[in-house]
C-alpha cells in the first residue's frame, strides 16, 4: 500500500516482481535497487507502527526532528551532493 503517494514506474516495476520471485538471493536484489532509488529520490522516509517510529534520512536533509505530536518542518533544508548513490 503506497500512501505517500510516491510514484516511480522504475520503483513500481521492481515492488512488483519482488511480489512474485522465490529465489531470495534476486528478491534481495530487487530491494536493493528499489532503496537505491529511494535514498535518491526520497530527502526523508517514516516508518511506522504501532509501537515504534523509526527515520531514515537522506544525508543532504539537515535540521529533521521528531516531535511526536506535530510534524514541523519549517527548520529542514536540503544540501546537494555531488555523490550518486545509484
């Protein structure tokens, strides 16, 4: 279920055959190239259940904070990289 409304048809195609394949080794493969284009497409990602909150950011997005009870995000700029992750 995508909420975030992220939209990649590169991302899509790979969640797709990550459905289906059975050889761990490939689906293993399949994920790490949807996190490559996450990490270059995403500046932060939240992840969430019911006990726990977890982040994983981007490193050119400084100035996050948590605040569990309202999102603030009036102090977060982005810094570009020259670096490619992909």
């Amino acid at each position: 279920m995508n909420i975030s409304g992220y939209q990649n048809k590169t991302f899509d195609r790979l969640f797709e055959s990550s459905l289906s394949e059975t050889d761990s080794l490939h689906r293993l493969s399949l994920f790490s190239d949807m996190e490559k284009l996450l990490k270059r497409d995403v500046p932060v990602l939240l992840l969430t259940t019911e006990q726990s909150v977890y982040h994983i950011r981007n490193t050119n997005v400084n100035g996050f904070r948590i605040n569990f009870t309202i999102e603030d995000y009036s102090q977060i700029w982005l810094e570009k990289h020259d670096e490619n992750p992909l």
